[in-house]
C-alpha cells in the first residue's frame, strides 16, 4: 500500500489534526546566584540602572538576528561580538569548573592514600528553580551558560562546606564564573535598530548618521575609535561578520519562536 496514501488516511480519521510542533528548554538551578541571572536585578542605590539578565539579553540578540535578515550592518556586529563572547565564556566555565573538580579529586587521593576514606561533595537546593523557557539560538547558548555557573557555584559551596578551600576562595570563583556571563548580557544592551542597511551607510544618508548618533549615545559604538560619521559609516558599509550557520538560515516570522524569552507554557 502506498504510504502516503495510508497516511492521509490515518490523518482523515482524526477529528483534529496536531498543532504546530513547539519546543522549549526545561533548566533546573540550585543556586540563588545563578536564577538571578534569568531575570537580571535593580541595583538598590540606583534603581533605574537595571543590571540585564538572560532575559534582557534574549530580546536583545533575537532583536539584531530579525535586523541582520533586514540588512543591518550593525546588528551582523554585535551577533559576531556575542558569539565571541559566548565561546569565550564557555572556555572560562570550564577552566574555573576543572579546577574545583581538580581540587575535589585531589582531596579524595589524598585522603585514600593515608588509609582514610573520603566521599565526595555533593550539595543541591531542597527546592530547585525549575522551569520551561522558549529562547532563540543565542540566549539558549546563554542559558547553558548559566546551568555551567550553576555547577560551579555547588561545587564551590560543598568545597567550602568541608574546609577544603576557604570561604573567600568559594566566593572568588563565584565571581570568576559570574563575570563573563554579566558581560555577555551587558554587551548586547546598546544596540537599538534604525533601519540602517548598508545602502544608507554608503551614501552617508540621514537614516544613517541618525541611526550612528543613536547607537553612539546607548554606548554601542565608541566615538573615540572613529574619526566621524564619515568613518563609521566607510567601515561598517562592508563589513561582513563569520557567524555560525544558525543565524545566515532566511529569517521567517511563523518559523521564529513564539515568546521569545518567556516562560513556556
């Protein structure tokens, strides 16, 4: 029997045919330190200086990936800075979680090799952060990022717990895996989407010096590292960014992911 034809058949039967195929990403965090970084915090002295969390970043970066489908420059920019960033970032968890581990297993020989017995440091929450998130393709890297800091914020904890390093050097660590996430989301926040293709830069057109002045005054671009309009507008004409596959797919709305940076429900 034809196949196609049984299918249709099969499919015929149903009263309702099944809703668009959804995904998402299930995260489960046991430190109050890494599910701050979802939301991102309000610094108590200065309220309005929001420091920007995965959420934050996620409307961000999936803003630049539609701006780059529609030709700007500037937003292809930032993608490559934050790929940058994440492969960066992923290097530093790693090192800063192999060490820990280096230290856990030195511990354990040490104290075999005198006819003792050491267990292992475990410790996770009573009640973890659980949740289901829809990101694109570069808050989902992030967001592996943070379940990597997460780790390293137990293991740093247990390490602590048994006097094996001190309380101060748990925390140093902390920070340390802390640090490039903060400055992964705190890179995408400048950028703002003016229109600008790179027809505008090359003929140096107000949609261009008024989408330039734009991102000069959210701190995208550093007047200093140019010497005018005139400069930006000659360097980022051509500019063409080594992104990953992922980003150069044709960008379709209806394929995009519903909720970007929300809860799933």
């Amino acid at each position: 029997m034809n196949t196609e034809t049984e299918l249709a058949k099969r499919l015929a039967s149903h009263t309702q045919a099944p809703g668009k195929i959804q995904g998402w990403i299930e995260v489960t965090l046991h430190s109050n330190e890494a599910v701050a970084m979802i939301d991102g915090r309000s610094p108590v002295d200065v309220p309005s200086k929001q420091i920007p969390g995965l959420k934050q970043f996620s409307k961000q970066s999936f803003l630049a990936e539609e701006a780059m489908g529609k030709g700007c420059p500037f937003a292809e920019y930032l993608l490559a800075q934050i790929e940058e960033k994440l492969n960066g970032a992923t290097e530093e968890l790693a090192q800063i979680n192999n060490k820990l581990k280096a230290i856990e297993h030195e511990r354990l020989k040490r104290h075999d090799s005198i006819g003792g017995r050491a267990f292992a440091c475990y410790v996770e929450s009573s009640a973890p952060f659980e949740e289901r998130y829809k990101f694109g393709h570069y808050a989902s890297m992030a967001l592996r990022l943070i379940v990597m800091f997460d780790d390293i914020v137990l293991i740093a904890r247990a390490l602590s717990y048994h006097r094996v390093i001190s309380a101060n050097e748990a925390m140093e660590k902390i920070k340390a895996g802390g640090h490039p996430i903060r400055g992964l989301f705190v890179l995408a926040q400048g950028y703002r989407y003016g229109g600008c293709t790179r027809s505008d830069l090359e003929s140096v057109n107000p949609v261009a010096l008024r989408t330039i002045e734009n991102l000069i005054k959210s701190g995208f671009l550093d007047r200093r590292m140019f010497n005018g309009p005139e400069d930006i507008c000659a360097t980022f004409k051509d500019y063409r960014a080594k992104l990953s596959e992922i980003v150069f797919e044709a960008f379709d709305p209806n394929k995009g992911v519903i909720g970007e940076g929300e809860k799933s429900s």
